[in-house]
C-alpha cells in the first residue's frame, strides 16, 4: 500500500479533517494512477475523494479499542529514527 497513507486510529489527539482528507486523497490518486487529475475526470475525482473521506470518518468512530491512544510525537519520533535507519542520517 502506499507509504503516504499514515495511520489515523486511536491517535490522542484524534485524527484532523485535514489528516482524513489527505489520506483519502492519497488513496485515490493511488487507485487513479493520477496525480492530478485532467478537467475532464476532476469531478469524479473530487467526489470520490470526498466519498473516502466521508468512509473513512464513519468507520473512524465506529471502531473501538482497548489500547491507550498513541501519541502523535511519540510515534512521529520513532518514523524519524526508523527513516534515519533506513536512509542513513541522525535520528
């Protein structure tokens, strides 16, 4: 799946509409193979982004979890010491 799409669930604090659109957005332009779509398939585009969107915020509060929300700042550190294995480079 594409690296783009980041995890939104069970997040203090919870997931932004900017997160959800983004993510959304990421997985249409995945499932397009368009970046940007041409004039003639923006419409579509845009409603299907909006579609995902509108998915993704009911199934995000509809799951539940036992788990202790994850910290937004924690789990953005440990990407960077992940990454700074991975492509060489300080943590």
């Amino acid at each position: 799946m594409c690296r783009n799409i980041k995890t939104l669930f069970n997040f203090e604090p919870p997931a932004t509409e900017l997160e959800i659109r983004d993510a959304s957005l990421q997985f249409v332009r995945k499932l397009s193979g368009f970046a940007v779509p041409s004039k003639a398939n923006e419409a579509a585009f845009e409603r299907a982004v909006a579609e995902v969107a509108a998915s993704t915020r009911t199934l995000l509060a509809s799951l539940q979890s036992t788990a202790q929300p994850r910290d937004r700042e924690v789990e953005a550190a440990k990407a960077r010491a992940r990454n700074a294995v991975r492509f060489g480079g300080q943590p």
